[in-house]
C-alpha cells in the first residue's frame, strides 16, 4: 500500500517571519507548513523554548535504516538571535546544535514514505487514501522532547475546500495543541472530504474512514459509537472529550493508539473472516485511551508493557461480549489465544519474567500480550469469586492514581493494595512457567474448562449450568 502520494492541488503555508522572531506570546512553539511541489514539504519551526535535542519517532527499515530522518531533507538551524547554527545528527532520528540550543529550525520533508515497507506500526508513519493525506506528528514534526508543558501552535493556510482533520483545538485551519507530546504523538489529515462528527457516549467522536471500507463501514460505526460509552462506565470516566480516528485499507490488519487519536489499518480487499478479527483490534486500541496511551501510561524502561498491553487485550475482550458485541463462541476462541499466546511466549522467551520482558518488546511480544491477559483473566476470576465488583475497582485505583507514568513496582504496590496481595500471587505463578495442566487447573474452579496440546493448540469452554452451558459470572 502506499503510504503518501504526491499531493497535488494542495498548499499549506504560513505568513513569513523573520528568523529571529518570537513565536506567538505563550507557546512554547510553532510550526509553519508548506507545499513545495511535488514530494516536498517546507517545514519551518519557532521555538520560544530553544531546543536542546530534535527528534522524530524512528522507525528503522531495511530501505531505511534511520527510518523517518531518511525522509528529511535540506535541515537547517539558527539559534534564539538568528545566527545561523550548525546541526549533529545523533542516529535514530536525533539531532542537536553543535554550539547551543536550537531557536528555529527549517527542512523539507519528503513524502516518499509509499516506498518502503514499514510492517507493524505504519500507521505511525504517513498513507495516502481518497482524497486524504494522513501524518502521524511524530514522523512529521522535529520537536524537543524535554520541552517543558506549554502549548505548541500551528496554522494552516489552505485551498478552498480543504481542511485540517486534528484532535488538536482549533477551527479547522488554525490550531493549538496543548503540549508538545499532544502534537507529536497524535494523527492528523488533510483532506477535502468532511469527517463524521458524531456522540459516543460521553466523546465526541470525529471520524474518516476509505472508501474502500465501505462494506465494513456500519460495524465499524456501530463500535466506534458504542465503545467509549462502554469503557467509560467501566473506568468511571473518559480520559478524553473527543477522539479522532482514521480508518484506511492495507493488506494487513493492525492499528495505532495516540493521546486522543488512533489510526486503523483494515486488511482489504474484506473476508468474512476479517470482520471477526480487525474488530478486536480497535476495540484494544481504544482502550489504550484508558490504558497504555492516554489516562494509564508507562515508565520509560517498558516493565508494564505486560499490563498495558495485556490487561488491555483483556478488558476489550471482555467489555465488547459484555456489550453484545461478540458472542459466546468468539469469547471462547478469545480466551483460548490468551492462553496460547502465553505458551507460545514461554517456549519463545524461556525464563523472561514479564516485568523485564518490555526491554525488548518485539522479541517478547507473545509473553507480553499472552502473559498479560493471562494475568488480567485469573486476576479478574479471583478478585470476582468474593465480590463481583473487586476487579473493577482495583483497575480504577489503578486508573485514579495514574498521575504519573507506573514502573513495575508502583504499579504491583497499587494493585496489590486493592486486591490484598492477589496480584503478585497470580504473576509469581505466571512468572514461575504454568504449564497447561497448570492452567487447566486455575481456571477450573471459576467454571472454565480448558483443554491444550502441545503448545499452539488450546480450547476454552464453560462448565455446564443445569442443562446449558454457562458463562462465568464474572465474564457476563
């Protein structure tokens, strides 16, 4: 798929200033963009806050190993009085001024993203779909990740009949994001078409999907509206007032969760088949607004990466049945990943707890995902055994005390507070290596019947319930 064509008819530019210039009084920053032609765009930056070190989001490949620099061109810098300031470039998409702080900064960005292949994470790159021209700000924008908080300005100068699609606040043409990371770590568009603009429960949602999803495009509202609402009431509330999402079709079905956005790749042409899987994607995408992006977020050195992505595999899975939005078969098979990905993440990362797997995200990716939701479905039937509401309120004093970004150990110390210690019982027994006669034997008093082989096959079913078969309370 292509990721960015070459845009035509379409011109986004900034009055000019001088290159000693203030940015407007209160930003930290502003970024001027403009359409040179062809591939090429003019990027020019102030910064009020003169910056020590810029940096783009990298993303290596084969084609190009510093990933996003590779698409940076003609990158020039003056300090804060305007003299003219040479740049180093550090490797993985870095550079700083080799005698000071950086005041502004100007380069071209070549959008020739459509020729490489990004895998995993193109959504965080840059495509192209209709009319529409979709960037993630961290692929885009050279910012200052040190920068103190302080809202970071953009303009934008259009053609008529195009505008700007952002989570940013703004009228469509000039916007404010209310702190750098707001800016890098969203996605945006520009296009010609207006987006849906719609209430999901408490968010308002605005929302563009391709034209070529249209055969999909009914389910894709149905859970785009109903979700928010959905985890809203679980969590208590919605870290966010609105949500912007891009949905686009791509070989592969994966997805990208921002600060108050996501983006949405959907294996195309369509399958019966790819109806049941791409909904589970966004459905764990948007619970990264509560866990793992937005409200929950993680510590540098990655020793959560099992909770947010687990727990998060497991809280979609779980809210969406609960909502009627998969039914009991699909929950099986579910529930039966979890329990396989997990297996597989042993046999892959042999003696890795999961506290150290998140160093090396992509090489314990199976223990992470598996692990986690493994830890998030006995934790949830433990808690739930006692007292039906026990899961649900640990998760949200998790959530009321995620001020400030959880290392492994704060966050098994809140847990462990709300749930008397249950917690580290259910990871040391993970961390130890259950096997499947192990798992089969946790699960059984909670009405979960399992059944595994070797150590890619695993099958779920529910203990029986008179003459039925019944879901545990705790999953209903």
């Amino acid at each position: 798929m292509n990721l960015l064509r070459p845009i035509a008819l379409l011109a986004i530019s900034l009055v000019a200033v001088p290159a000693n210039a203030s940015p407007q009084s209160g930003k930290v920053a502003k970024y001027a963009v403009r359409y040179d032609g062809g591939d090429r765009f003019h990027v020019d930056g102030r910064f009020t806050v003169p910056a020590k070190k810029l940096s783009l989001f990298f993303f290596p490949t084969e084609r190009s190993p510093q990933g996003q620099a590779d698409y940076i061109k003609s990158l020039r810098a003056w300090d804060s009085a305007g003299r003219a300031q040479p740049l180093k470039y550090l490797g993985e998409g870095a550079w700083e001024g080799t005698t000071g702080p950086i005041g502004r900064v100007e380069y071209d960005v070549l959008a020739h993203h459509d020729q490489d292949r990004w895998g995993p994470g193109k959504d965080e790159v840059a495509t192209h779909f209709d009319d529409t021209y979709f960037f993630a700000g961290n692929a885009f924008f050279l910012a200052d990740y040190s920068w103190p908080e302080g809202p970071v300005g953009a303009k934008f100068d259009l053609p008529r009949g195009w505008q700007v699609v952002a989570p940013w606040r703004g009228d469509g043409r000039t916007f404010e994001a209310p702190r750098r990371r707001s800016l890098t770590f969203n996605v945006f568009a520009v296009s010609k078409t207006p987006p849906v603009v719609e209430m999901a429960g408490p968010v308002k949602l605005t929302w563009m999907a391709e034209s070529k999803l249209a055969p999909v495009k009914p389910r894709l509202r149905e859970l785009l509206v109903s979700l928010p609402e959905i985890y809203s009431r679980f969590w208590g509330e919605s870290p966010v007032n609105s949500l912007t999402v891009f949905a686009f079709s791509d070989p592969e079905t994966d997805g990208g969760a921002f600060v108050d956005s996501f983006a949405l790749r959907i294996a195309t042409p369509s399958e019966t088949v790819d109806r049941v899987a791409w909904p589970h994607w966004l459905g764990h995408e948007l619970m990264h607004l509560w866990n793992g992006s937005g409200r929950i977020r993680v510590a540098d050195d990655g020793s959560t990466f099992w909770f947010t992505e687990g727990m998060t595999d497991y809280l979609a899975v779980k809210l969406m049945h609960q909502a009627g939005l998969i039914d009991d078969a699909l929950l099986k098979q579910r529930l039966a990943n979890f329990a396989r990905r997990y297996e597989l993440g042993r046999k892959i990362s042999p003696g890795v707890k999961l506290a150290n797997a998140g160093a090396d995200k992509f090489r314990n990716w199976e223990l992470i995902y598996g692990g986690g939701a493994m830890f998030g479905l006995i934790l949830d039937a433990e808690l739930s055994k006692g007292d039906p509401q026990a899961f649900q309120r640990t998760l949200r004093e998790i959530y009321r005390q995620a001020d400030q970004p959880y290392d492994h150990q704060r966050l098994m110390r809140v847990l462990d507070a709300s749930s008397n210690g249950t917690a580290t019982n259910v990871l040391d027994w993970l961390d130890r290596g259950a096997d499947w006669s192990q798992v089969r034997e946790r699960l059984r008093p909670y009405g979960i019947e399992f059944s595994g082989f070797g150590s890619d096959e695993a099958y779920i079913d529910f203990a029986p319930c008179g003459e039925t078969v019944c879901t545990p309370a705790f999953l209903r």
